[in-house]
C-alpha cells in the first residue's frame, strides 16, 4: 500500500475507533493486489485483494451506519469474509467513510498461533 492509503491507515491504527461490523454485501471478484510468485503468478501468503463491501458498523455506545466502500482483503493472514461474517475495523468518528480493517489483537494473534501449531 502506498502514499494517501498507507498515510489513513496508520493514522486510523493510531486513532481511529474499533468497532465490530457485519457484512451485508461482498462482490464475488475483487482487484488482486498480489506481490506475484505462487500459482498462476500469484503468493496466497501476501495476496491481498480490493472487493467492493456494504458493512453494518455497530460502534459501542453509538448508532450503527452502513459503508459501502472497497475494502482491502487479505491483510494479516485473514481471509475474505462471507456476507453474514462479523469482522472488526478502524474509523474515524467524524468521517464514516474512512475505514479500513483492524489489525488482530494480541489475543487473535495468539489463538491464531496456536490454531496453527494444532493446540
């Protein structure tokens, strides 16, 4: 990710509101954004991939908002979502449209860990 994109990120890493949202609606087929290798020119570990997305936003203690946006999917070793899946993102309370999806927690991260060692 690059310029504008990597810029919002960080700062929504740094302050941006975490809430869980829902997936209303996932297009079928995306923009990949893969680094190449792999199967048909592509690596599953760092492809990442840009799907149009309708997301129900529901922030703790504040009314809940739909965003239509391209999400970037793939990031952190987590897979695309269905419509239905909940998933946690980042965004900036004066501005809804400015969201990107939250890194794991320390704890995700374990259970990820462990999952992957057969625990």
């Amino acid at each position: 990710m690059f310029g504008k994109g990597k810029r919002e990120r960080e700062k929504l890493e740094r302050s941006g509101t975490r809430a869980s949202a829902t997936v209303v609606e996932i297009a079928d087929a995306g923009f990949s954004m893969g680094s190449g290798g792999g199967a048909e020119g592509r690596s599953f570990e760092t492809d990442e991939i840009l799907r149009m997305t309708i997301l129900r936003v529901e922030p703790e203690g504040e009314p809940a908002f739909d965003v239509r946006k391209r999400m970037r999917y793939g990031r952190f070793g987590r897979p695309v979502p269905k419509e239905g899946d909940r998933i946690e993102v980042l965004f900036d309370p004066s501005d809804h449209e400015r969201i990107v999806l939250a890194p794991p927690t320390a704890e995700e991260e374990g259970e990820r860990g462990s999952a992957a060692l057969g625990q």
